[in-house]
C-alpha cells in the first residue's frame, strides 16, 4: 500500500501527471511527493528489520535456514 498510493500518482490522468508539470507553483506538491516516496521506503524498511529480529526470536534456528534461502525482502534480487 504504502508504494502503490504514489505509484497512483504518477499514472495517466492523475493530478501530478496533468498538473504537476505544467504548474510552476506546483512545486511545493512535487517535493511533497518526493518526501513521501523516501518515507515510504523508510519505513517498509524499518519494518522489514523489525520483523525480522522478531522472527529470529520466535522461530530461531529455523528462521536463520529461511533466511539464508531469501535473502531480500521486497524484490527479489533488489531489495
């Protein structure tokens, strides 16, 4: 959710699309934008970690086989 709401904002008909760039004081809305891009994958990282340590409490052993087999979170072979 937190990458798909700004992925909509970029798609055909969108304000950010139809507006964004051709108004100069759009400006302010494309920084917006930007910040919440940067939070987004902040805090899905963030998340990430923090589910992970917890697995690793829970599970042990069995969650250090796991992830050594899947070693990213949210694209494989990226992130």
């Amino acid at each position: 959710m937190i990458a798909g709401i700004p992925l909509s904002h970029v798609t055909s008909g969108s304000w950010l699309t139809e507006c964004a760039f051709v108004n100069p004081s759009a400006l302010y809305m494309i920084v917006v934008w930007s910040v919440w891009w940067v939070w987004g994958f902040a805090a899905c990282a963030r998340r990430a970690q923090a589910e992970d340590a917890q697995l690793r409490k829970v599970f042990g052993e069995k969650w250090d086989e796991y992830a050594a087999r899947v070693p990213c979170w949210f694209v494989p072979g990226i992130l």
